[in-house]
C-alpha cells in the first residue's frame, strides 16, 4: 500500500496528516518530510495517524528519529492517534512513555500540548 503524506498549519504547529501504511518501504518518504520540516526550523510538528492501517518498528525508528531532532532544536513532536491497534504498539514498545499521543489533532495543537 502507498503512503500519502499533507502538511498544513494548525494554530502554529505543522500537522502531517499520514494515511496509509508506513513499513520499510513507505518509510523514507515520511523520514524526508519530517527532517525536511525540522531542518526548515519547525518550532512544534504533530504527526496526525488517525488514517494510518499499519506501522511497523522501522516506521516507529523515523518518529522517534523526529522527536530527537526536534528536541534537541529545542521544538516539540506530538502524535495524534486514537486507534486501539495502533495504540497498542506505542504501549507495547513502551513509546506512549517517550510521545505525547493525543485523541484529536485539535486536542495536540492546543498552547502548551507537548
């Protein structure tokens, strides 16, 4: 399956609304956006997974890859995902410790969010 990336600005963070599934082979174009935006000197990213079916550990390396880049630039990376599946790899990698994952993207833009 393909992997289809936008980007849009939401109360002054980028969302990258993802759809699709990100595995080894989806991968790279998500790395590209994410450090594309990072190196552009975004200040707050929200990686919106509501219509994403899969992520495999290789798509999980590229958003933790993301977080650090942006932390260390000083920025702040959130995830936007409410799927039990989903949810359930974030746990079980024990990553909902390391991300902010909210329920909406409305809820992750919010001032002071991240």
């Amino acid at each position: 399956m393909e992997l289809s990336l936008s980007t849009r600005e939401s109360a002054g963070a980028l969302v990258v609304d993802v759809a699709g599934e990100i595995d080894g082979y989806t991968l790279p174009k998500l790395r590209e956006r994410l450090v594309g935006l990072v190196n552009d000197g975004a200040k707050s990213i929200v990686v919106n997974l509501e219509a994403v079916e899969f992520i495999d550990s290789t798509g999980l390396g590229v958003l933790v890859g993301a977080l650090k880049r942006m932390q260390t630039r000083g920025g702040t990376l959130g995830l936007v995902c409410h799927q039990e599946g989903l949810l359930r790899v974030f746990t079980i990698t024990g990553l909902e410790k390391v991300f902010s994952i909210y329920p909406t993207v409305e809820e992750a833009v919010e001032p002071g969010a991240s």
